[in-house]
C-alpha cells in the first residue's frame, strides 16, 4: 500500500506541475510576456516544482531525510542517468558558451553545499543544514542568476537561445485556450502539488518502515528518480532534435536549482540534519560535474555514447551500494 501511495503521490507531483506550467505559462503570454522569458523563469520552476513541494511538506513534517535524499537522489540522477540516456540516444556537443560557464557555477555551487555540511570534520559536530546556511545558498543563488541573466541578454548568439527559439516555434500559439481554463489549470497544479507532496512524504516514510531501509533512500531511489522525470523527457526529447545545448542546460540548471534554492527553502521552516551517508552523495554529486568538465571543455568537447553509457553505469553502480550499505 505504501508503494502504491508513493508512486501516485510522485504521478500526481509531475500532472500537477504540468498543468502549472501550462496555465502559467499561457496566462504569462496572455499578458505579453516574452517566451523567452517564460522558458526561463515559469517553466523553470515549474519542472522543479515537484522537487521543491516535495521538501517543504517533509521539512514541515519533520521528514528532513526524505528530503535531503530527494535533492541528492534528483542531482545525481540527473548528472548520471538522465545524461548518460540522452547521451545514448545522440552523442552530444556542446557549441555555446552559455552552458559551458553554467557547469563551473555548479561546481562551485555543489562545493559551497558540501563545504556547510563539513561539519563533522570541521567542528566535531553531527552534520546539519541550519537556517543561516540556507540563506547562506539562497543568496549564492541570486548572484547567479544575475550574471546568468546579464550574460543571457548580453550575448547576441548562442546554441541554447536558438535550441529555445526552435522548440518555441513548434509549440502552438496557446496551449491552454480561455482565462477561466488557465486558472483552472493552475488551481489544480497548486491543489494537486500539495495533495501530492503529502502523499509521497506519508507513503516514502510509510514504506522505508516496511523495507527496513534509511528514508533517505527512499528519497534518493525511488523519489528522487520520479521528480526527475520532467529533466529526463525534457533532455531525451532535446537530444532525439539534436539539440545538445538545450539537454545540458536544462541538467545544469535544474541541478542549480535544487541545490541553491529547494533544499535551502526546506532550511528555512526546520534545520535539515544531513543523514548518515548524506556528504558522500553530495561529493558524488559534485564528481559527476567534474567529470563533464574535461569532456565538455577539451578535445571535441563530445559526449558519446561510451561516455553517456559510463554515466549509467557509475549511477546504477552507486545507487547499489547506497542501497547495500544501508542494511
């Protein structure tokens, strides 16, 4: 029972922040909001969604391992399995230079995160994500999105732009038709992301019990994969229309995202205590980034399949002993 209450708690996160997306989106270009900017703040959020109403409820429930997991379990997923997939299905170059300065920002970002979790090493003191470090992040984060957005209107070219503008070209004119339906769309993104959270947190912890596993697996394995799943279709349809820019930005910043924003947000209604194994995944975290750096930065900057392949493997590979060493 617990399993199936998790799973649809996960299907209704993904339905609801679609249907977010979709009635936000549309009642932003009903007001004459430029789709680029759409792209960049409403459907940002809104695939991230899931992720962040996940951690809040958890947060407020007290169900911190949960949600620390989910943000370790999502990060790696995306670095390991959702690039090593679309890296399968087409090898993948990088052009721009918007992305390649967003990898180092993740790096740096994921450096800071594992450095305000030291605390064992450092203080002697049981690892804990307190409200300063979150705010600590959070500012972190607007610093870079300053740059981001400076260097994003200041470049008069770049792959990702085009990746966007092409995709925006194929969408229709309206996705959702009447105002009474973009607000209907987006009270059921709002009601069903609540409902859905409080069912993933209630059937997660529920079923780390009956499995006799650490929540923060359940978080990492099977939470973390499912508020993934927009990041994976998203780069898959990305890679299939070439669009390799697009595929590695939206793995970037979504990573950025959880790690800058979703978890210090949880910080800020309770201190996240970092769970057993908790630094490890973080630094894992941060070696898949720097593993992009010399593919991305040197020779062909490529990523074939052998390496999207390899990818794969190091996540399928980490995940089992996650798993093993918890029992």
């Amino acid at each position: 029972m617990s399993l199936f209450l998790t799973a649809g708690g996960v299907v209704l996160l993904l339905l609801a922040g679609t249907a977010l997306v979709r009635g936000a989106s549309a009642l932003a270009g009903r007001y004459g909001v430029p789709p680029m900017v759409v792209g960049l703040t409403v459907v940002a959020i809104g695939t991230s969604s899931p992720e962040l109403v996940v951690n809040i409820v958890g947060a407020l429930r007290g169900q911190t391992d949960l949600a620390f997991g989910n943000i370790a379990g999502s990060n790696i997923a995306n670095l390991g399995l959702v690039l090593g997939a679309a890296a399968l299905i087409h090898p993948m170059t990088i052009q721009g230079q918007l992305v390649r300065r967003e990898l180092p920002l993740l790096m740096l970002g994921t450096t800071v995160l594992l450095v305000l979790i030291l605390d064992l090493p450092l203080l002697g003191q049981p690892p804990v994500l307190t409200r300063a470090d979150g705010l600590v992040l959070l500012l972190l984060f607007s610093v870079f999105v300053y740059f981001t957005v400076r260097d994003f209107v200041d470049q008069k070219y770049d792959p990702l732009m085009a990746d966007i503008q092409e995709i925006e070209g194929k969408l229709p004119a309206s996705l959702v038709s009447g105002s009474a339906a973009q607000w209907a769309y987006i009270a059921f993104g709002v009601a069903g992301l609540t409902l859905g959270g409080h069912m993933t947190i209630t059937g997660g912890s529920a079923l780390a019990q009956a499995m006799g596993v650490p929540p923060v697996i359940i978080g990492m394995i099977v939470i973390g994969v499912g508020t993934s799943l927009p990041e994976l279709v998203t780069s898959i349809i990305a890679a299939m229309n070439d669009e390799s820019d697009l595929c590695v930005g939206n793995v970037v910043g979504s990573n950025l995202f959880n790690a800058l924003v979703v978890l210090p947000i949880s910080t800020l209604f309770i201190p996240v205590a970092v769970p057993a194994g908790g630094v490890q995944d973080i630094l894992v975290s941060l070696a898949l980034s720097a593993l992009l750096l010399p593919i991305f930065y040197f020779g062909s900057a490529r990523m074939n399949r052998a390496a999207g392949l390899g990818f794969i493997v190091i996540y399928i590979g980490y995940m089992s002993f996650r798993s093993l060493s918890s029992m």
